[in-house]
C-alpha cells in the first residue's frame, strides 16, 4: 500500500484573508514583516477573529516571528476550525494524522478533512481522496469516491489532485468512471460529501 504523504502545503500569501481590522497584519505577513504582523494579529485572534487564529497559527507552526511551537500552532488552529476556517480545519486535520503536537488519531484527522473537504477546500478533498484510494486511516477502498474528491479537488486548483485522478481512471470501469462524474457534478459546497459509492468498492 502507497504511504500517504500529507504535506501542508501553506501560502505563502493570503489575500484571501485581507478584511477590516485584519488587512494590515495579513499585509505584514505578505511583506515578511513578521514582527508587525504578529503585533497586528495577536489581539484579533485572542478577541476570537478566526482569519487572526489561522494566520497565528502558521507563524506558530512556521517559527516566523515567534519561536516555533506546534502546540500554539495547533491550539490557534483549532479555535478557528472551531469556527468553520476551512484552511484551520485542513491544518488541524493534517496535525492529527502525522501526530504532530498531538496524539496520531486518523479518525480525528478525517472528521477534520471532511469539514474543511465539504466547503470546496481543495487539500483537504485531496488528502480525503488519498485514503479512499489507499484504505487508510479507517476508510473504505473505494476508487469512485477518491475520483469524484479529486475532481473536485482539481477544480479548485490542485495539480496533484488533477495528477491523482488521471492515475485512478486507469483503474475504473466505464460504469466506474460514469457515476464519479455523476457524483462530482451533483455534489454542492456545504453540503456532505458522500462516504461510499455504488461500484467503486473493493
């Protein structure tokens, strides 16, 4: 069986989470002044901001600005996966599956994946897409449900998803194929994702 390799594969930008009281820390952050952006966030992630909490979380995680510390990185990302951060959730997700700052539980790491997987998060329907593939971490094989991830994945920009796919098809019969695309074009952000398939199981 493929060893499954999660990497955490952070921005290094985050546009995405420039907002009022927010824009001058994620700026910061952008502009490798970690020291402003750690005075800039601090006081949103500890008054519950969870753009804030995740931003905290990956200079805990990284050593920027702070001294590295997965534990603070994990306890930031948690407070805003707490508060639905897809991009938090994946980071929580990925600490539990490597045991990273906390005890390796792959069933909490897959409750993360598919919390953040169900908003469109492109990793995180990845690294789902993975151990359906691979049977692992108490999922069942099922090469439908990890075709319709990645399609979903690779529609949200993910190149290895895009990769993976291409690979599994080889593996797929036609009725295979059908009802993945069936399942990724029915499927709705926010919305649960499904867990087993028709025929793709083994």
């Amino acid at each position: 069986m493929k060893k499954i390799i999660l990497a955490l594969g952070f921005a290094l930008s985050l546009p995405q989470l420039a907002q009022a009281g927010f824009a001058e820390g994620a700026t910061a952050y952008n502009a490798k002044n970690y020291a402003l952006a750690l005075k800039e966030i601090t006081p949103l992630a500890k008054a519950g901001n969870a753009d804030a909490q995740h931003l905290l979380g990956l200079m805990y995680y990284m050593g920027r600005g702070v001294a590295q510390d997965y534990k603070q990185a994990l306890d930031w990302h948690r407070k805003a996966a707490l508060q639905g951060k897809a991009d938090a959730q994946y980071v929580v997700g990925a600490m539990y599956y490597t045991g990273n700052a906390v005890i390796q539980d792959h069933k909490q790491a897959v409750a993360w994946f598919r919390k953040a997987a169900e908003q469109g998060h492109a990793e995180a329907l990845q690294a789902l897409g993975l151990m359906y593939r691979y049977h692992t971490a108490g999922l069942p094989q099922d090469n439908v449900i990890a075709y319709m991830l990645w399609n979903l994945a690779a529609a949200n920009g993910s190149a290895n998803a895009a990769e993976q796919r291409s690979a599994v098809v080889k593996n797929m019969t036609a009725e295979q194929l059908e009802e993945g695309q069936a399942l990724s074009a029915a499927w709705k952000p926010n919305t649960p994702l499904p867990q087993r398939s028709r025929t793709g199981g083994s």
